[in-house]
C-alpha cells in the first residue's frame, strides 16, 4: 500500500509544483492584463470536458494493454508534458517576449512582428502542453483511484477505506506544501530558473515513479489479470461507492455503446426534474468564481505587487481554512441537520465575501485593502467546504439508484464546468487588472444565487416532508419508517 501512496504522491507533487510555477511565468510574460491567464485556464476545461470521457475509458480498458503499462504511459506523458512547458515558457521569456515586456526600440524594429507572432504561437503550444498534461494527469488519476485502489483491497472494506483517505492526505498535503516550495525556489533564483527546477525534478521522478507501481503490481495478483476488471458505477462521479466484491464485472469491448442524442436530452430533463436539482444547482453556481487562489487571481495579484511567497502563505491558510471545515462540518451536522448545515454554510460564504467587494473601493489604505480581501477569501472557504459536505451528503441520501446516481452526477459534473468556463469567459473579455473587480462582484453575485437556490430548496423540502407527514397522520402514507427516495431528510 504504501508503494501505492508514494507514487501518488510524486504524481500529485510534480502537477502541484508545475501549476503554480506557470501561473507564475505567464504572469511574468504577460504581467499587465489577465486575458492570457484566462484564456489559458479557459482551453485546458474545454479540452478537459471534450476529452475527459475517451481518456477515462482508455485509463480503465486493459484488453490489448495491461494497467501498468496504462499508468506508466500516464506518468511519462505527465512528465514530457511538464518538461515541455517549460521550455516554450522559458523561450517565450527570453526569446519571444510578449508586447508588454518590449523594449521601445525592439517594439518599433521590423522584427517586432515576427516576434509577436512568435510569442503567439508558443503561446498556443503551452495551451496544447497543459491540456495534455491535464488529460495524463486525469487519466492517472481515475486508474489508481477508481481501479488500482479498488481491486488491491477488493476483499478488504477497512483497507480500501484506509488507502482512500491516505490519497486525500496526500492531495491536500501537496496542494499546501508545493505552491510554498515553489515560491521558496523562486526566491533563491528566480522564476524563469525555478520552472526548470520543476521540470527537471519532475523528469527525475520518472525512475522512482515507475519502480513503486512496477512494485505493486507484481504484488497484487489482481492488478495483474485483464480479466479481473473493477468498474464504478460512474467514472466521472465523484465519491459514488466503489462496487461490492461480488458485483459482476464487465470488460470495456462489452460495455454498452453510448446513448443516442434523444438520451442524453432525457437524462438532462431527469436532472432538472428531480428535487436535488436546486441543491444540485447551488453548488454548480460556485463554480462560477475567480475569487479563489487560482490562476487568474495569482495573475491579478501578482500585478498589484505582491510577492509569490506572500501568495503563497496565502493561499496555504486558504487550504488550511478547508481542512479546518473537514472537521467542523460534520459537528453541525450532527447538531442542527444536513440542511441547516448548508444554509448556514452558504450564507457565511456571502457575508465572507462582502469585505472582498469592499475592499475594492478603498484605494488609500492599502493594509486594510489587503486585510479585507484575503481575509475575506480565506474565511470563506469555511463556508464553501462545509457546504459542499453538506450538499453531497443531501445528494447520496435523495439520489439513489445506479442509474439516477450517474445521470445526476454527470449532468451537475457537466454544469460545473460550464460555470467555470464563464468565469474564465468574464475575465478574458475584461481582462485588464483594474478591471478584475467585474468579475468579482459575477462571482459574489453567483454565491449569492447560489444560496437563495439552496434556501428555496430548503423550503420546499421541509414542505414536502410536513406534507408527507400529514399525509402518514391521516393514514393516507405509506410505510410510517423510512422515507421516500425522493424525499430530502430534514433533520
């Protein structure tokens, strides 16, 4: 097992490390607007949501290849990919600058243009790197946590969960520590050095990488049988329960082939037809955000002058602040219920952000500009990760059935992304960094309507069940214990 955790972690390491270190070197290669940020973070969702399901079935269809070889492939191409980026990143420094970093007498040469177009197109091949990269790292992903996982401790329900939490330990320690690494590096020497740095730390993995899987596999019977096939109930789902060992497998050339068109419009009208749907719906408009540590935000702060190692501190007490949610999640659910839980949670998140908003007026008092908005950032992560405890946990108790599970699951997989394509669609069209406060009032106003969409489901929940109770009083319900699958808990 723990061969297992160890080349998960490499993996985990190097992806953290190098999506840190290009929100970095982009926003020093395009350090006045934010339009090549988001438009970078906008094409590797796009190529995520286009590719994600071919890449998913490849990661778990062994027939005319074996799963080391599979998850071997995926690390390499992880590598090569980071690698890479690296150098057209280090070339579009040095070599091909943007507009912005010319020199006047560069700019007013004749091979200015030539070297803008240049810049374009490098641009556009880190673009193809970091979706490759993101389609490897996806597929890694989904063979070691929905397969490798799952068939090493088949037989043992403890084990499973054991190495599952141990993966989580691993992605959140990595989330915290590399951004911080990075920086620290960064620091020493400077960006452009730090990005090679990763790369070439990232290329030393390979050896040790290969070597742990190589290690599990050959001491996992199971892994080595083509025939032993573990699938999910949904690939792209997240936290559905694996299958029961007696559950009947199937090799992928069986499975059934894809739904024509006229399903996938009735799974859609499922979805919204269904009493989660709101709920559902809530957690899908927090997608909508740029108010959180990621590419554009870095960008955006970075050009108002704050250091990489501030960054990230910052953005290390944002993960702390979600793993402290972790733990005070489930003590207001036990104590006030599911749905109060979200709605405290999700409210708390708009009173959090309102200082963010707040912040962008004042203009002579810089620590308090800054101790509002990163103060209000990291408290609402409080709420956010409570909510969505909360909000999955409705969603395994109101959803049930194999089938339900996966059209509801995939439908709100497909919204997310959505919502987050238009966040990054917001700051490409107002991609200046004295506009960035357009986008941050879209993305209050989304936590906003994502609370009133929970609230309103709230409601109409409780009334459901005081009718549904009524109903039972009358003698005119069914089964007095119990409840409908339909039928949201109120606790």
């Amino acid at each position: 097992m723990s061969s297992l955790v160890n080349s998960y972690f490499f993996t985990t390491w190097a992806t953290r490390m190098d999506e840190w270190a290009v929100a970095l070197m982009l926003s020093l290669i395009y350090p006045t607007n934010l339009f090549h940020m988001s438009l970078y973070a906008f094409s590797l969702t796009v190529s995520s949501i286009a590719f994600g399901p071919f890449v998913g079935k490849w990661a778990l269809s062994f027939l005319s290849k074996t799963r080391l070889e599979t998850l071997k492939t995926s690390i390499i191409i992880q590598k090569l990919a980071i690698a890479t980026s690296a150098i057209l990143l280090w070339l579009l420094f040095f070599y091909f600058p943007s507009k912005n970093i010319m020199s006047e007498s560069l700019f007013d040469s004749d091979s200015s243009s030539l070297l803008l177009l240049l810049n374009s197109v490098g641009f556009v091949l880190v673009i193809i790197s970091g979706s490759i990269l993101r389609l490897a790292n996806r597929a890694s992903t989904i063979a070691v946590e929905k397969d490798w996982a799952v068939v090493y401790c088949l037989w043992t329900q403890s084990c499973q969960t054991k190495l599952n939490s141990e993966l989580r330990r691993v992605d959140l320690f990595c989330k915290l520590v590399a951004p911080l690494a990075v920086s620290l590096i960064a620091m020493a020497i400077s960006v452009p050095e730090t990005m090679i740095v990763v790369s070439v730390i990232s290329l030393a993995s390979i050896p040790i990488e290969l070597s742990l899987i190589s290690k599990v596999y050959n001491s996992c019977p199971g892994l080595q049988r083509q025939d032993a096939l573990v699938i999910p109930n949904s690939v792209e789902t997240p936290n559905v329960p694996a299958p029961l060992p007696s559950t009947t497998t199937t090799p992928s050339s069986a499975l059934p082939p894809s739904p024509p068109s006229n399903l996938y419009f009735k799974s859609w009208r499922t979805y919204i037809s269904h009493d989660i749907f709101l709920a559902s719906l809530s957690l899908c408009l927090l997608y909508f955000s740029s108010l959180s540590f990621g590419n554009v935000m870095i960008t955006y702060l970075i050009s108002l002058h704050y250091t990489p190692a501030f960054l990230a501190i910052m953005r290390s007490l944002s993960v702390i602040a979600g793993l402290i949610a972790t733990f005070t999640a489930p003590i207001l659910i036990r104590n006030i219920g599911l749905h109060k839980t979200g709605l405290v949670s999700i409210w708390s998140q708009v009173l959090c952000l309102l200082p963010v908003l707040l912040s962008f007026t004042i203009t002579n008092n810089p620590a308090l500009q800054s101790f509002l908005f990163f103060g209000g950032v990291i408290f609402s992560r409080l709420g956010l990760w409570s909510f969505d405890m909360a909000q999955m946990q409705l969603l395994q108790q109101t959803v049930v059935g194999g089938e339900l599970v996966g059209i509801v699951g995939g439908c709100e997989f497909s919204l997310q992304n959505f919502f987050e394509l238009l966040s990054y669609g917001v700051t490409m069209v107002w991609s200046q960094s004295n506009e960035f406060w357009i986008s941050a009032v879209g993305t209050v106003c989304a936590v906003f309507l994502a609370a009133v969409c929970f609230s309103i489901f709230c409601v109409a929940a409780e009334r459901t069940q005081r009718s549904s109770s009524s109903r039972r009083r009358r003698g005119e319900g069914g089964v007095v214990s119990g409840h409908d699958e339909q039928t949201p808990l109120i606790a």
